[in-house]
C-alpha cells in the first residue's frame, strides 16, 4: 500500500515539475492524475493532500471535469 501512495505522489510531482512555468487549477492537476490511470478518489485525495486544501473542495472542482 505504501508504494501505491508513492507512485501517486511521484505522478504528481513529475507533473508538475514538466510544467514548472505555470500555474494548475485543481481541476488540471485532478484530470492530469486521473490521466496517469489513478482513480477519480485517489487522484482527488492526492490532489487534496498535496495543495493542503478540503477533499470536499477538490472533489466539486473535479466534478466539473466531466462537464
């Protein structure tokens, strides 16, 4: 279990380390997660965790992805 999270964590900050020069909402870095073949929930965990923000904020933003 502890590797899955580490390779959630590395899927992140691999990405966003390729894009240094900009700025992400949560939207992109939930979708850019969910790309790598991470599940809506972890990526929306992982995303939560990483930006130091609510679950329940990241998961309305990641809602509007499929819209």
């Amino acid at each position: 279990m502890r590797q899955y999270s580490t390779a959630k964590r590395r899927a992140l900050t691999d990405f966003l380390k390729e894009h240094s020069d900009k700025q992400f909402s949560v939207e992109e870095i939930t979708d850019a997660l969910m790309d790598t073949g991470i599940s809506r929930k972890d990526a929306i965990k992982q995303t939560a965790k990483e930006l130091d923000l609510p679950k329940n904020v990241v998961y309305d933003a990641a809602l509007n992805i499929d819209e």
